[in-house]
C-alpha cells in the first residue's frame, strides 16, 4: 500500500481499497479468465491506479499478481480495477445515484464486442479499448487488462493538431460504428437511443453545480477587467439560464437529426497513448461509463477543449472537415444505407449546441490547464459554496488561464453564444 510520503501523488480515496479486493477475489477473477480452476497466486498487492485529476467517476486500482497456472509461472500480471467509492461525500454521492457502471458494461459487453466484430469483418484489426478481464454488478467493479505494460502511457499536455487529428479520425470511426449499428438495430438487439445522457440530467444537475458553479466566480472577476463590462452582463443574465441550456444539451437531436453514440467524456485523461517522441503512434479511449446517444457535436466540443491545444481551436473548420470525411467515408465503408449529415450540418448542430461550448471552454479548460498538484482537489469533494468560490477564484486568477479565457471569451461573444 501507499505509504504517507505517497500519499499526496494520489487520490484520497484510493489510499485503501475496499476489503472484498482481496488475494480471494482476484484467483477466482485470474481462474475464469485462464480457465484453470488449480490456478493459485503466489503474490498479491494492490495499489493506487491514478493520480489526482485523472479521473472522477469512480475510485481505481492497480493489482499486481504472479500465479500458476497450467504448468507456468506468470512472474508478474497487472490488472486495473474500477469500484465504487468507500469515502462519504459527493463522489459517492453521485456514484450511488448515476447508473456508470451499468453503463460501463453494457458497452464492454455488448457494444464494443459488436464493434469489433463489424470492423474485423471488413478487415480493420484497430482496438478501440483495453481487454475487459471480468464484471460485476454488486458490489460493482469493472477490471481491465493493464495496457501501460504494452506500452501505453497517459499524455500530460494538449496535444497539437496533428496528434489531435489522428485522434479525431479514430473519434470518426467510433461515431459511424455507433450509427451503423442503430441502423441495424434489429439485426443486432442493442438499443443505443436508450443510452441517454447520465452526466448532466435532472436527477444530477443539482449536485453538479461544482462543475460549472465558476461561471458566476468568473464573472466577479471579469469586472475587473478593461473593456469587458458588455460581456459581464451577458453572462450575469445566462447564470439563471444556464442549468436548462445545459440540460437540453444532453439530448439527443430530433429526427431527422443527426445522432450517435458518443463517448461522452472525451477528454485527455480519458484516453492512453504510445508515442514515438513527440508523435502519437496509437491511441487507446477509456471510460465508456457516460456514453449517450446525441449529436456528434458533443465529443467534438471536447476534442476543441480538452484535447487540442489553441492550434487546434483556432483551426476549428479544418478539424471539422477533417472528422466529417473520416464520418462519411467509414459509414461507406461499413455499407451504411443511410447518409451521414452534410458538414453544414454539422456546424449548424456546433451551434446549436453552443452551451456546451460555454461549459468546455469557461468552466472545465480553466481547470484542466492547472497542474493537479496545484489543485485543491478536495474542494470537488465538498460543494459548499465557500469551497466553490475558493477553487474557482485560485483558477480564475491564474494569468495563465486568464490569457486563455480572454480569447475563449471573445470568441464565444463573437458567435452570439452568450446572448
């Protein structure tokens, strides 16, 4: 286990993991997964999976295990493990409340598997995912082959346009599978449109208010600067309003609109990579548990924000045509009878769905630039209004992040998205 002095480079509630974690557990998981009912363990230690800021929706853990099996030593097997939360406070909260998990394996055992099976039948080998090694619904946990040992690492930084691009194509590739597969849904038994948003809903949205309660910080601070004064107001009056919007922003568009699967939390952290230097070699996506189904628009936003660094936000027309050729393209490939959207469609629903925009770019990107370690992490943990103020106003009032709202801002004022 961690010891004190490890402490700070982890979550808090993943110091100890839950007591059903155990040597027991993992033969019976390791047992099933090598069918080999004389498998036995001869070591066993669980760690923390992840650093502070990776990750919200769940507490992970990393098992390392050497067994027997079959006559051969595995010297040294490393699984990820996500469960529940054992700590009181909003996390578990949520957790208790939002159906992740279900969600979470639904697409590792049914979804995923059906996109595998589409693509290799037209000859693409690609892994969207890690290996799922086992499930279960109570108490809940979900464990993963640990790719790091092929491999793959986290990316600390927003990635250029040309790392952003290669992403985006495979982002394509997912949203066409998702809309090939509805469209034949009665070959198939998967009701995707049922997936509907988990995230932000009416259930949750009251103790969301942490995840974009800045906006009211932010425009306290905003009266100081020069020049802004039209804009303040603008915002002062989209506060009221800003719940709803969001709320109408998790669903999906109306037919004859344009709708897919999408990941729904699409961000840095939420994917894992093998570089060759600078460059991204393959790339990975984790964290199926907030996928809904709604217009593409919504993982696109993230690409912008939480993804790709202001190249890529300032070649936004270029990063849209580029998925739109990747969408249609692959949707021929599969033999998809129905048309994708036209790009003007696409922009047309970037509009529409500005909101989330303003949700991406004002509240979540001010906190994702700022180094985990300079966070008070524990704040998200406690959503008191004093708490909210204190994280917010340490974000807000970082000149770093001050330089990039600015322009976010403008641009966003420019559009007509904060009217």
């Amino acid at each position: 286990m961690a010891t004190d002095s490890e402490a700070p480079k982890y979550n808090k509630d993943e110091l100890t993991p839950p007591d059903f974690l155990n040597e027991e557990y993992f033969r019976k998981v390791l047992q099933k997964d090598e069918n080999d009912e004389a498998l036995t363990i001869t070591d066993f230690k669980m760690i923390p999976g992840t650093k502070p800021g990776d990750h919200f929706a769940s507490i992970m853990f990393k098992a390392i295990i050497s067994y027997t099996t079959k006559g051969r030593k595995v010297l040294e097997r490393s699984l990820v493990v996500k469960t529940m939360p054992i700590e009181d406070g909003l996390k578990k909260d949520l957790l208790n409340e939002m159906p992740i998990f279900e969600r979470e394996i639904k697409m590792y055992t049914k979804v995923l598997p059906e996109m595998k099976r589409i693509m290799e039948s037209i000859g693409d080998f690609e892994n969207i995912a890690p290996r799922l090694i086992y499930h279960n619904a109570e108490p809940p946990v979900v464990i993963f082959e640990d790719i790091s040992k092929a491999g793959f690492s986290m990316h600390a930084d927003l990635f250029n346009f040309e790392n952003t691009v290669k992403i985006l194509k495979k982002l394509a590739k997912f949203h066409a599978l998702s809309f090939y597969i509805n469209d034949n849904k009665y070959s198939n038994n998967l009701n995707l449109p049922e997936c509907t948003g988990i995230f932000l809903n009416e259930k949750s949205i009251g103790k969301l208010q942490v995840f974009f309660a800045g906006l009211g910080v932010l425009k306290n601070i905003m009266k100081e600067w020069p020049g802004y004064e039209e804009i303040v107001e603008k915002i002062d009056k989209l506060i009221p309003k800003f719940t709803q919007k969001l709320l109408d922003v998790y669903k999906p568009t109306p037919e004859p609109g344009f709708n897919v699967l999408c990941h729904g939390d699409f961000h840095l952290r939420n994917m894992m990579f093998k570089m060759n230097g600078q460059d991204i070699n393959e790339t990975t996506f984790l964290d199926f548990q907030l996928c809904f189904w709604a217009p593409p628009a919504i993982d696109l936003f993230y690409v912008l924000y939480l993804l790709g660094n202001v190249e890529v936000r300032d070649r936004q027309n270029e990063v849209l045509m580029i998925y739109h050729t990747e969408l249609t393209d692959y949707l021929s490939r599969l033999g998809c009878l129905r048309q994708g959207p036209s790009l003007l469609d696409l922009n047309i629903d970037m509009l529409k769905l500005g909101n989330m925009e303003i949700l991406l770019g004002m509240c979540f990107l001010p906190a994702f630039c700022l180094d985990p370690a300079d966070m008070d992490l524990e704040a998200l943990g406690d959503p008191s209004a004093e708490s909210i103020d204190t994280y917010y106003n340490m974000v807000y009032k970082n000149p770093k992040i001050v330089e990039i709202l600015k322009k976010i801002i403008n641009s966003l004022a420019l559009k007509g998205m904060l009217d």
